[in-house]
C-alpha cells in the first residue's frame, strides 16, 4: 500500500511544483523583459526579438535563485491541498506515519536539487554568457552583470601596466571599451591608451581603435596596437572569472587553476559546496513546510501558521546566502558556510516535527 500511495503523493508533489515554476517563469520573463526593454532600449542594435531572446536567456540564472523558494511552496501547497481533501487523515487512521508519507516529498525535494545543480545551474551559465556577447554585439559599454570595472597589472619588460575594461567576453581573454595605464620606475604616468577591445593573443594584447595619449602631446589613434605580456588566458580566466558565473560541474578544475596561480578560491570553494549542499537545503524547505502544513484541517490552518512557514523558510533563504557571503570573503571556511544552515535547518525541522506528531 505505501508504494502505491508513495508514488501518489510523488505525482501530486511533481505537478505542484511544475506549475509553480510554470508561474515564476511567466511571471520572472514578464517583469525582466519590461526592465530590459527600458534599460537596453538606446543601444545602436537593439531590438525587440533581441530583447527576447536576452530575456530567455537570462530567466535560468534568475530562477536559479527562485529554487529554495518553489520548493518551500510547492511542498506547503500541496500538503495543505492534501489535508483540505482529508487524504492524510485517511492516510494516517491506515496506520502510516507521517515519517513514511513524508517520504516522497523528501525524495521529491532532493531530486528537484538535483534536477537544478546538474541541469538548471549549466543553463544559466551558459545563458550568462550568451547574453554578455548579445549585449556586446549591441554596443554595450558595460556587462549587464557587472556591478565594477575588472583591472589586471602586469609588470613585463621593465614596463608597468594597467589594464581596465568596461565589459569582459570569453571568459577574460576578451575586453570591450579597454583602458591601458603606463607607468615609469618612478610610478609616474606616461601613456594611456583607450581601445574599443583588447584580445589577448600568445605573448600580446591585441588592442582595437586606439587613442593613445601622451603628456604635453596631442591624441593619437591608430587601427590597432599591440601591448607585450606575460598573462596567460588561464590566468585572466581565473583572474576575472566570477564563481557564479561558473557551472557546477568546471568549479572543480577552476579552484585547482586558481590555487596554481596563487588566487584566493573562497568564493569558487562556496559555490560549489553550495550547489552540493542545494538538495538538502530543499529538503529542509520541505521539512519547514511539513510543520505548518500538516494540521488537520478541521482546525483550519490559521494564516499566522502559514505566514509564520513562510516567513521561516526566507530567514532561512537570508542566513543561507549571509553565511554563504563570509565564506566567499573568508571571515568563515567555505565547507562551513555552505553546510551548516542546512544542517541546522534539518535538525530544527526534525525536531519540531517530532514533537508535534511523537510529543
């Protein structure tokens, strides 16, 4: 009988949870694509197909935050949809307990995390990139993600450099609207070169429509021009990549390139603990979900219990990310960060459930 009844309660959990994305996504491409028509809108190449096409591209980043969220209220939806039906009052006056018929929810919630780490979090890198190199094509000056200029300085040929660019394609061997700073052994500046994009090519940048700019001499612009370096792409990559920006399955070999060339790895070291810790976390919506939902009834869920669940699950969804931000900065070691408001989410859910259904 439970295995009948558990693949019941799969299926019920499944259709909940799929109209609940059906929804956000509607709701998340509606609200993003109006956001990205008035803010792209002036660009030389913009269009509304484009404007589309960057929506879709960007809801699987979006949603990807959503996650922690849909399964919290999926697993109260249905639940509640379930008790108002007195389908678990059925279920418990058969003798089963509510650690068995909880089960497929569980099993449910983790395969949802599961679904999201291998499937959901590539996509949204993919889509992250894509929609960086469409807005390049459009004339952006500034990535749509990037909240600061990235800068490298090298030191090569006795000469010190600084390089800045208002956008970065290719995972950093790409730079769109480039500033190139020169500087003496006394750190005076003596040349400043602007570029529409710099290319990093074996041993050079390969700058593109530059304006160089000397002290006490007027502007001077040239097709192209070629800056010496020791940077390799590994390095830049490395240098400007941003771990979210990462899929889940490359975090590991990035920590490694990254630990090669000296970089701190906290936040790709966060991340990826993160997307492996996601399952659990999901279940521990569930199980904060489980608490507020399985009232008979006949008692009427009060909508202080229902908010007091959801308010729940975002102080949980806030701890997560905070704690996830000192182990990205190093305050907290990153397996610490990621692991711990899961853990102690499932021991408060178990807890609460087992004294209100064991006393």
């Amino acid at each position: 009988m439970m295995g009948t009844l558990g693949r019941y309660f799969f299926i019920r959990y499944v259709i909940t949870t799929f109209w609940f994305l059906v929804g956000i996504f509607s709701l998340i491409f509606i609200i993003d694509f109006s956001e990205q028509a008035s803010r792209l809108a002036n660009l030389p190449h913009y269009s509304i197909t484009g404007a589309l096409l960057m929506t879709a591209l960007r809801i699987p980043l979006i949603l990807q935050q959503t996650i922690p969220f849909v399964a919290l209220f999926s697993a109260m939806a249905a639940l509640i949809s379930l008790n108002r039906r007195y389908e678990l009052v059925v279920t418990r006056a058969a003798g089963i307990s509510v650690w068995q018929f909880l089960r497929p929810f569980v099993l449910g919630a983790f395969l949802f995390g599961v679904l999201a780490v291998v499937a959901l979090n590539p996509l949204a890198a993919w889509g992250t990139k894509r929609g960086e190199a469409l807005l390049a094509e459009w004339g952006a000056s500034r990535s749509s993600d990037s909240g600061s200029i990235p800068w490298l300085r090298q030191i090569y040929n006795g000469t010190d450099t600084i390089i800045g660019a208002r956008s970065v394609q290719d995972n950093g061997t790409t730079l769109l609207n480039v500033t190139v700073i020169h500087f003496d052994p006394q750190g005076t500046i003596i040349l400043r070169q602007d570029a529409t994009s710099a290319k990093l090519e074996d041993g050079y940048w390969l700058l593109n429509e530059v304006t160089e700019t000397r002290n006490g001499q007027l502007p001077r612009r040239l097709k192209t021009a070629q800056l010496s370096t020791n940077l390799k792409a590994e390095f830049v990559q490395e240098r400007l990549a941003k771990a979210d920006s990462i899929q889940f399955f490359d975090l590991p070999a990035k920590i490694e390139v990254a630990r090669s060339f000296g970089f701190s790895t906290n936040g790709m070291e966060t991340q990826f603990h993160s997307m492996l810790s996601l399952p659990l976390l999901l279940v521990s919506m569930t199980l904060i979900a489980a608490c507020v939902s399985l009232k008979f009834s006949r008692f009427n869920q009060s909508s202080s219990v229902i908010l007091g669940g959801i308010l729940s699950g975002f102080v949980l969804y806030v701890v997560t990310v905070l704690v996830k931000a000192f182990g990205s900065s190093g305050i907290v070691p990153p397996f610490v960060a990621a692991w711990l408001p899961v853990v102690v989410a499932m021991a408060l859910g178990s807890t609460i459930l087992l004294n209100q259904e064991d006393g």
